[in-house]
C-alpha cells in the first residue's frame, strides 16, 4: 500500500526499501471542460542537480526531446500529448545507484507546452499526481496528490528526489510558476 503525502512532506526511500535501485516516476493528470478550443499538451521533465540545486548543463535537462541524462540514470519514456486514458500519462525511470555522484537532486517538474499561447494554466488541471513505483516489483510505495491549488501557474515543482546521508528521499514541493518552463529553466541555472 502506497504512503500518501502532502505538500512539503519527506520520506525515506532507499532507507525503508533495501535493495531498492530502480524507480519508476509516474505522472498523471486531467484537464477540467474547457472551452478554448485548444488541445492541453502537459509535459513531465526532470532536471538532475548539484549541490547548489544547479544543472551542470542541458543534459541535466531530462524530456521528450532529450530522453536521457548523460549515463542514461535517468530516462524519460516518452511524450504524451493528449493525457488521455487512466493511469500515468508520462513516466521517468531512474536508476538510483548510478546516478551520478555530483548529482544531489533530481526535481520532477510538469509544464503545460505553449501555454501562453494556448491561454492556459494549472487552474485548468486536476487530478494532477506523482508516484513512485518500485520497478522491480511494480509496487508503488509513494503517492502525492497535487490537489486544486494552481490559478494561473503554468509550470510545476512536482517534487524532488534527493540524497541524504547516502540514502535517497522523497519530498513533495508543489511549487508554482507563473512563467513557466522559463522560470524553471531559469531557477536551475539554465538561463
């Protein structure tokens, strides 16, 4: 039985699962009846981080369009552009034991494309969660429930993978922005 968090919760990972190395990050979301016309296209991405909350470089930028970090840790299954269907609508495996060793934090964010020009924002989506799943065994260990508290952000902190002591954590963040994949590039030392 999965253990359901809450905004700004953290929890043992590797620690209460031994053994464990592989992961699997499932994102999933639903968009509310909207009448704009235009189709939502949300996208899970993660950026691999140093000790400063930094990526080294754009490799450390894991998405559709750059499916891997560089020692293929970290992996990104695929683009989802309807969200259509129960279930995760896109995922990220990570294997935990080869992560690189400068790599402290792993942030799993999820961005609505083009949402300045589609007029769209997270007050639009619902349902919206992250878990974690042991590959393994597919049993899913961890679930956080986003919950309805995004207007008029168009990118998300979902939440974070990070060292501790030399076992790996969860944390829900749940952490908006306004600006988008912009602000998160931005704030990850991309920009």
């Amino acid at each position: 039985m999965a253990i359901s968090l809450t905004k700004g919760q953290k929890i043992d990972l590797t620690k209460t699962n031994p053994g464990m190395t592989k992961v699997l990050i499932g994102l999933g979301w639903d968009t509310n009846k909207y009448d704009g016309g235009t189709a939502f296209d949300l996208d899970a991405s993660v950026f691999t981080l140093n000790a400063s909350g930094k990526a080294g470089s754009e490799k450390d930028f894991i998405f559709y369009n750059n499916p891997k970090n560089e020692n293929g840790s970290v992996v990104h299954t695929g683009d989802n552009k309807t969200g259509e269907g129960d279930g995760d609508d896109e995922q990220i495996k990570v294997d935990l034991a080869s992560v690189p060793a400068n790599v402290e934090k792993i942030s799993i964010c999820i961005t609505i494309h083009e949402a300045q020009e589609r007029n769209q924002n997270f007050g639009q989506v619902s349902n919206a969660y992250a878990r974690i799943v042991n590959e393994e065994s597919n049993e899913e260990l961890i679930r956080y429930d986003l919950g309805e508290d995004f207007s008029v952000e168009t990118a998300i902190v979902v939440a974070e993978l990070y060292r501790n002591n030399g076992e790996w954590k969860f944390s829900a963040i749940g952490s908006g922005y306004k600006d988008g994949l912009n602000g998160l590039v931005r704030d990850f030392g991309l920009a």
